[in-house]
C-alpha cells in the first residue's frame, strides 16, 4: 500500500515553506519533504538582515525568517519527512523518496517542486581544488557550524552574494584579499559594497581569477586584469597569497525533477538556465504540477516566498474548488510579486519571466505513464 | 539539529597541529589554530559536546550537531577524496548535498556525502579513491 497526499512539496525553503503554509491553512493534505533536518533552506545561514516591505520581512534576518516559518508550519497538521530526499518523479503521480534508512513511494494529486538552485563554478585552472568552495558553502561553513572556511579568501563575483558573503568572512574574522568582478561595474547593491570599501577590501572590477595555486588544496591565486572582451589583459597577472578561492558566480535551477515530469523546460538565460515553462499560477505545462522559488529562475528569498504562496493557494483551489480565500492570497501575492519585479533589481527576473510567458507550451500534457 | 544559538555565550577551543608550512606564504599556522569562529558580532556557536572520531585511523573531535564535512574542515582537513579518472584531490564544494564532490568512505560505505551526513561518535571517515569499494567486492 503506497501513502498518497493532496500535495507533495518538494523542498523546504522559502518557497516550499511557504506553499505548505499556505495550502494546509487552506486545508488541503500536505506532505513536505526536505533532505535536511531543519527546514528554511538556505535561509538558514543568512545572517543579513533583508530588505523591502516589512510584509516581506524587511528588516529581519534570513535565519530568523526560516525559524518563523518553521513555527508557522508547525501549528498546521501538515505532514513534515525531514532527512528525505526526493530521488525521482515516476508515472502516474508517484514520487520515490529515500532517508538514510529507506526507500518508499508517495503518491499524490499535485506537486510544488521547489527544490532551489545549485552554485556554479566558473572556468579557470584548477578550479576544482579542495580550498575552491561555492559562496553558500562557506556560508554554511562559518554561519550554520562556526567553522573558518580558512585564513586569507579570494571572492570572485560582486554580486550580492559575493558582496554580504565577503562582508560575513570579514565578521567571522577571516581576511578578505580581494573580491574579482569579470564586468567594468559592481553588480551588487551600493550599500554591501559600500561596507566593504570602508573595511579596506579591494574590489577590483575587470579583474578575473586565471588559476588556483597549489598541489592538494589551494595556496594561492593569480588575478588578471580583463578587457571589454573578457579576454585576459598581457602583463597584469598577480598572485594573491590566500587559501580559499570563494566563488559568487551565480546559481543553476535545479529542475531534474521536472525534466522528470516530462513537462516543457525552456533555456532563458535570465532565469539562470533551463527552467520549466509556467504560468502566472506557478503551473507548468504538466496539469497540477507546479514549481516555485529559485527552481522557476533565479531570484531571491522574498519572490521565492510570494511563489509559493501562489503555488500553494492555485493547488488548494485544484483540490478543493474554489475559494474566496485561496482566491485572495492568490491575487495578493501575484499583485506583491509584480511589484518587487518593478523594482530596480527586479529587471533581469522581470525580463526572464517575460521571455517565458512568450514561449507557448504544449499545455495540458499528463504526467507520464 | 545545529549547534549554533545566537544570544548564549559559547566557550573558545582553541587546537594545535603540525602542518608543513606552505611554499605560497599563506601561514598555515593561521589555519590550524583557531578554526573555530570564536568572536561573531551576530552569532555565537555553543559547544553542545564532543564527539570523537577517526579520520585515515588519525582520532579527531568534531561537536555534536556538526556535519562530517564540518568537522573535518574544523581540523584543517581539506582533502577528502581523489577524483576518478584524473586522481585529481577534491574537497566540498557546495556544502549542502548538491554537487556530490565530497563523498569519501564512512563506516566503510564507499560514496557518502560527507556534507549532509551528521558526525557520529566514533565514526570511521576514511578518503576515497574513485568510485570505492564496497565491502567484499
């Protein structure tokens, strides 16, 4: 006998959190379902304070976020299997999952896969030496265990990411040599980057990392200039003495699940990749099959949660029928998200989302099998 | 669960090893002294216990609530396991079980992710060559 649920949710982040909130208060069976103890996702070791609206929890740090979350779900009788992971979509709306100690199916009538985005790496020799280490793992190193990622770091990538992780390094009391930006301005925020300038950081724009230095783990860096055409700069190699090389370079959706589904993914650069077409709904061309947060484009916690709020609420309405306040809580969020896109870092996601509500899906398609 | 709280106050553990010194000028005595987070203006991280375990037979101490990956980043080991077809060293990279860099053999189960899985007290880790083996192969 295999256990079947209204809702399964695929991840507990943001976005995943959110949609079970929002679906069990509206009093659909919800299963939520993450490969880590504690929920809130990387939300966990974000000691930054966010910005925005207070509604999207300006103000608040992103730790204290997912606790809040956490204890929001906790109240609801949502069903919550911690330490799972989902490990593949099959036919007939059936998800396999496995813990530590076993493998078992669950069956279900929608799915909210929203199962975030993985770091990239970025081209250069020896990037793959112990002491090269994504921005969220150093993250989770200093901010969730307490442990120094090393001594002496090399950030590449000004973005936000790059920008407050170098600033956290700095407050964990790890140096910062330099932070690298490949283009000819700071992608950041003014106000991170401000803060790292007045700690005497470098942050060198047009300015790449060419190789990791050392035989077993990093020793060193060399830093190039760049010209407009990316290509290094003769003569303006120099090493730096560090022995961790942290890398801000972006994130890639992590869509197997929904490459799985069989449902239509389209390649939007904006988005961070390959990303399953959706609608307004969060609904992909797969009926009942939804997606929110990072996995639907790159974005960042407080879109991931509006997502799944509007996930949660169109699947409630899915299994429930209609209701005045799924309706509502899908109205407000969809109306709260295209206003944070109209903000000015909402441009790219904004651009993104457009170029995908242009492509036409083969709508409607069922689950496979 | 983690052990980290942020309004309790923790106690500083300070370790020693002896590490060749490195030929790039990076002072490794820097690394391995006080890999521990000992002064955060946010956070503070609360020692809810050793556990002891055992790194290539080596006897290590890493805290309850800690990540093997953890643990061994707090003694200062970096490299965790030799790629498959270049032999090539590797450690984590993501931290979060997503990019599978990290598997090495525990409690001689060959491709654990290190990252995700919880230090036990002792737990035999031991560095894996290429895919590993399983017991009896």
């Amino acid at each position: 006998m295999v256990n079947t649920t209204d809702l399964a949710i695929a991840g507990g982040g943001p976005a995943g959190l959110c949609a079970a909130i929002t679906a069990s208060g509206l009093g659909v069976k919800v299963v939520l379902i993450d490969d880590n103890d504690r929920l809130g996702g990387q939300l966990v070791k974000q000691t930054h304070k966010f910005f925005g609206s207070k509604r999207h929890y300006c103000g608040t740090r992103g730790m204290d976020i997912a606790t809040t979350l956490e204890a929001e779900l906790g109240v609801l009788p949502a069903e919550v299997l911690r330490g799972t992971s989902v490990v593949g979509l099959y036919g007939g709306r059936m998800l396999g999952l496995a813990n530590r100690e076993r493998f078992f199916k669950l069956g279900f009538k929608c799915l909210i896969v929203a199962t975030g985005a993985a770091e990239n790496n970025v081209l250069f020799q020896n990037n793959d030496l112990p002491g090269v280490y994504g921005a969220g793992a150093v993250q989770t190193l200093m901010n969730v265990y307490g442990v120094k990622p090393g001594a002496r770091v090399l950030m590449v990538g000004s973005g936000n990411i790059g920008l407050i992780v170098s600033y956290q390094l700095i407050q964990a009391g790890i140096e910062v040599a330099a932070v690298v930006e490949a283009l000819p301005k700071i992608g950041g925020y003014h106000v991170h980057a401000a803060k790292l300038a007045r700690l005497g950081v470098p942050i060198l724009t047009s300015h790449t990392v060419l190789s990791a230095l050392g035989k077993e783990q990093v020793e060193g860096a060399v830093i190039c200039r760049v010209g407009e055409d990316f290509k290094p700069v003769a003569r303006t190699a120099k090493k730096l003495n560090v022995d961790t090389i942290c890398l801000a370079v972006g994130l890639t959706p992590l869509s197997e699940l929904l490459w799985q589904s069989g449902c239509n993914m389209v390649y939007v650069p904006e988005l961070g990749g390959h990303v399953a077409w959706h609608d307004e709904n969060m609904q992909t061309s797969i009926c009942q099959v939804y997606l929110a947060g990072d996995v639907s484009g790159i974005e960042e916690a407080s879109t991931a949660m509006l997502e799944g709020r509007v996930a949660g609420a169109h699947a409630a309405m899915q299994v429930l029928g209609p209701s005045p306040e799924a309706e509502r809580i899908l109205a407000e969020s969809q109306s709260e998200l295209c206003a944070i896109r109209k903000g000015p870092f909402g441009d790219k996601a904004a651009c993104g989302k457009a170029r995908l509500a242009e492509c036409v899906p083969v709508a409607g398609v069922p689950a496979r099998g | 669960m983690h052990a980290r709280t942020y309004k309790a106050k923790s106690k500083v553990e300070s370790r020693k090893s002896k590490v060749p010194s490195s030929p790039f000028g990076v002072r490794r005595s820097q690394l391995t002294k006080g890999r521990r987070i000992d002064q955060h203006p946010i956070l503070t991280f609360e020692n809810s216990g050793p556990i002891g375990f055992f790194f290539e037979g080596r006897s290590m101490t890493g805290r309850k609530g800690e990540t093997i990956a953890a643990a061994l980043a707090a003694n200062g080991i970096r490299l965790f396991r030799h790629a498959e077809k270049t032999g090539r060293p590797r450690g984590f990279f993501c931290a979060v079980g997503k990019c599978a860099s990290c598997l090495m053999v525990v409690d001689g189960k060959p491709n654990t992710m290190v990252c995700m899985e919880p230090l036990r007290e002792g737990v035999k880790v031991e560095r894996q060559s290429g895919r590993g083996r399983l017991r009896g192969e």
